[in-house]
C-alpha cells in the first residue's frame, strides 16, 4: 500500500469506497433508532400521566429517566469504547437498547418505568458517543464534516419517521405501550445486521495496537478493495491510555471544560421543547394525537437543521456558523414561548426553533471529532455529551418545576432558551486545536 504504508492516510486522502459509506449510513440507521427510542417516551407521555394520574412535576422525572441514563452512558461507555473497541461497544448499547424498549411497554407503575428508562438511557448515550467516533473514523478528510453531521442527523430522521407511525399507533389504539413495542421491534432489527457487517475502526486498533490488529486491519483492508500492510504503522507518540483524567490534564482540560459547558446548555434548550411540546399542546386544549403531530413537525425542524448545515459545512466556517444559529434559536424561543392557540402557528415556531437549535447541536460534533486524538476520541466526546447531557435530564425537571410554580409558557421558554446564548459564548472562547486548524473551522 502506498500512503506511506499507514491506512488511515488511505482512508482521509482516497475516494470512500462503498464498506466506508455502508458503516456511515449504519451508523446514521443506529442513530435514527437512538432518537426514536429517546422520544417514545414524549409520545407516550400523555397518555401515561392520563392513565396513572400524575401531576407534571412527577411527569418531568419520568421524562428526564433515560436522559439521565445517556449522560452516563455516554461519559462510561464512551470510555469502554476506546478501550475494547468501537464494535463490540455498539453491539451491546443495541442489546440494552431493544431490553430497555420492551420491558418499557410491560411497565405496571412510575418507578418501574423511571428505572427502565433510566437503563435505556445507558445504551442510547454509549451509542451516541461510539458511532460518533466510528463515522469520524471511516470518512475521508472531504466528506468529514458532512458525515459526522449526517450521522446526528439521523437522530432527527428517527423521531421523524418513528413519530409518525407512534401517532398512527396511538390514533388507532390509544394505548402508549404500543409505542415501545414498536421501539423495541424496530431496534432489534437492527442487531443482526451489526454482527455480521460493522468491521472494527481501524484508527483505533491502530492506536491501541491489541493481540490480532494487523490481520484485523488487513481483513478490513480488502473489504474496503485496499492493499494489505505488512505491519502496523510506527506511532509517533505513546497513545493516551483511555480515562476522564487524562481528559483533564493540562493539554485538554480548557478543551474538555468549553465543550462540555457549551453542550450542556444548549441541549437542555433543545429538549426543553422535544420533551415538553405533547404536554403543552395537550395543555392548550389539543389531543394527543395533534400533540404527536407537532413533535413530528418539530422533528423535522431538526433533520432540517442538521442536513443544511451538514451540506453547508464543506463551504463555510463551521464555528462561527455555529455560534450565529445559536443566537438565532434564542430568539425563536421566545416567539414559540409566546403561546398560540392556532396549532399550526405553534408547530412552526416549535420547527424553526428547533430547526437552528440542532443545528447548533449536529455543527458541535466534528469540532469535537476533531478536537481529540484517536486514542481518546469516543472518551472526548462520551464525556462532553454525556456530562452535556446533564442539561437534558434537568431540562424537563427545570422546566416541570418552573410551570408547576406558575410559572408562564414565555418565561419558561426564555430560561430554557437562554442555554443557547451561553452555549454560544462557549464556542466562541474555545481554543483552536491544531485539527481544527487544518479542517478550516
């Protein structure tokens, strides 16, 4: 192999071949299942406070359960994934994922499904940060902005095409539990082809270097229709053994502290509305299946907002694109929290609202990608995400709180929204690796 005999080299200069594009697309098909499993919960929610009469406080623990889980997932499993490999790490987030799913729809009270969700939630955020490696491991240096987008995206694309057949389920059954068992279906389907087709990245056996790597490596090789190695690349430097210190010692730990600050706030504006959307439009006088209309609506802001910027980002400077749609979704907070009685005037504002918010979001990922090396690429962003992630687990507690307070729909919109602001002055403080520097950002 020419390349200097390194086949991550190949990979980031030479055209993709068709088993790099097969695992992106995977990965966005894996995501995409992440983000219905995380929003059956919203759909289901009124229904759930209907049948067991919970008041909206309680409903907001309920809602931040599995949010709650990812942060963790995504910090812990994240870690394992640079440490066992990407693979076998997806492979058992898909396992939990289907369990948590379907012990979801047999749940008979609150604290049962709370600690169900809660376990979903761990799958789910390892998934996120193990996949997010993966695409940033197999795209070539052209493609990966738009990949590393592409694949966020498709948690949108699956709160858009699970949503609407969760509002078809509960418009014909009325029954919430039907939608976890679709979720837990729909999952499962998935497990199969991940044994029999993901290959291992090859920029973290290469890194890591375990008993096998060069005939794994070489096996992957000619999947991708490339020359084998004869050995293993020579490491320029001692790899990183993988934790959440080596994250904090003095060469990452302002990087580590913006970004996950920045993530933080923003997604706790950003699932403000994703969990709380069903609820306020059933509290505006709606049914529940309008209310399932309007997230679908709001979903498709989302994938909206990841695709543009996802086709944009090889044109443009993705930072300082970034902290302008963040300014941007402050102010469209405001308007969706001014409250409409005319539903389609609600589900707009909802969908350009969320529509910049994620794409702030989605825009956050390669920066992170690129921020880290390969060794500690999925403990980075696992723990950026996951500890980020917190802002979703206290979004909905905060915002349940602040309306059982009496709080009104504008001043909960224009705290949970004032995330994106912060999130911006994060972004804009953040130093410039020199990654970043060649990517253009």
């Amino acid at each position: 192999m020419s390349d200097s005999n390194d086949p991550r080299i190949a990979i980031a200069v030479r055209p993709m071949s068709r088993l790099q594009i097969g695992v992106v697309v995977f990965c966005i098909a894996l995501n995409a299942m992440d983000g219905f499993d995380v929003l059956a919960i919203s759909f289901a929610a009124p229904g759930i406070a209907e049948e067991w009469m919970i008041d909206r406080a309680v409903l907001g623990v309920v809602l931040s359960m599995e949010l709650i889980g990812m942060a963790v997932g995504s910090v812990l499993i994240g870690n394992l994934a640079d440490r066992y490999g990407r693979r076998p790490t997806i492979l058992t987030c898909l396992c939990i994922m289907t369990t948590g799913m379907f012990l979801a729809a047999m749940a008979s009270s609150v604290m049962m499904l709370s600690v169900v969700r809660l376990l979903t939630g761990l799958g789910i955020g390892g998934m996120l940060s193990s996949t997010s490696a993966m695409v940033a491991e197999y795209s070539n240096a052209k493609r990966h902005n738009l990949n590393t987008i592409l694949n966020i995206a498709g948690y949108a694309l699956g709160s858009i095409v699970g949503g609407m057949f969760a509002s078809l389920l509960l418009a014909k059954t009325g029954d919430w539990r039907t939608v976890f068992v679709f979720g837990g279906v729909a999952t499962l389907t998935l497990l199969p082809i991940a044994v029999f087709f993901l290959p291992e990245s090859i920029h973290w056996q290469v890194a890591r270097r375990r008993p096998g790597a060069l005939p794994s490596v070489n096996r992957t090789l000619g999947r991708m229709g490339l020359e084998p190695i004869e050995t293993l690349p020579a490491q320029t430097a001692r790899p990183h053994k993988p934790s959440i210190a080596v994250l904090f010692q003095k060469r990452y730990v302002y990087i580590t502290s913006t970004l996950t600050i920045a993530y933080f706030t923003l997604i706790m504006a950003f699932y403000f509305i994703m969990k709380w959307t069903p609820k306020i439009v059933v509290d505006l006088g709606f049914d529940q299946a309008s209310a399932g209309s309007v997230l679908v609506f709001a979903s498709v802001g989302s994938l909206l907002g990841a695709v543009t910027l996802g086709l944009m980002s090889s044109r443009i400077k993705l930072r300082p694109t970034v902290i302008a749609v963040m300014v941007v979704a402050f102010a469209f907070f405001g308007l969706f929290g001014m409250g409409h009685t005319d539903l389609a005037r609600l589900s707009l504002f909802a969908a350009i609202a969320i529509f910049f918010t994620n794409a702030a979001v989605v825009g956050m990922y390669p920066i992170m990608a690129k921020s880290f090396p390969a060794e500690l690429r999925a403990s980075g962003i696992g723990f950026a995400i996951g500890v980020g992630r917190g802002g979703s687990a206290l979004g909905p507690l905060i915002a349940g709180m602040l309306f059982e307070g009496g709080s009104s729909l504008l001043t909960v919109s224009l705290i949970m929204g004032g995330g994106t602001l912060v999130a911006a002055l994060m972004i804009l403080i953040l130093p410039i690796a020199p990654q970043l520097d060649e990517g253009g950002q």
